[in-house]
C-alpha cells in the first residue's frame, strides 16, 4: 500500500475561511475557458435588474453602440471609425 501526506494547514486565518477547508492543489488545473476570451473584450457584471432586460450579450452591446452614437463627443466619433 502506498504512503499519502496529509497536507498540513494554512498558518495564514482569514475571517472566509474556516479551519476545516482542506484545498488539494495538486488537483488544480488550468482554466480551460481562460483563453477563449479575446483581450480586447471587457467583462462587465450588470446588476441583476439590469440582467433581466438584457439577457445576451448581442442585447447589451446592441443598446451600447446607439448610445455611443448619440454621444457627439470627439472620442466617441474615433471610436466608432476605429471600429468600422
């Protein structure tokens, strides 16, 4: 039979977390959704009234860009010729 350690826990406490938490991070693997997410894009949380109008992502950016459009700023007009 083989030998296991017993992980020894954290000296560090923090008030989240209980003592009785045991984390194996030998198990841990990297996200395998990290690198589907383009650098150029932003994640923005909508607070959950909001979320309940806008439902997809194509909805937000939708209302977004007719805002941007009506906005007669000159950083918005370069925003838009960069993007188009």
């Amino acid at each position: 039979m083989k030998k296991t350690s017993v992980s020894k826990p954290s000296k560090v406490e923090s008030p989240e977390m209980l003592p009785e938490y045991d984390f194996d991070y030998s198990k841990a693997r990297p996200n395998r959704f990290a690198g589907k997410i383009s650098e150029e894009r932003v994640v923005v949380i909508l607070d959950p009234e909001v979320s309940q109008v806008f439902t997809t992502a194509e909805s937000v950016n939708t209302v977004l860009r007719a805002l941007v459009a009506a906005l007669p700023n000159e950083a918005t007009r370069k925003a838009r010729r960069q993007q188009g």
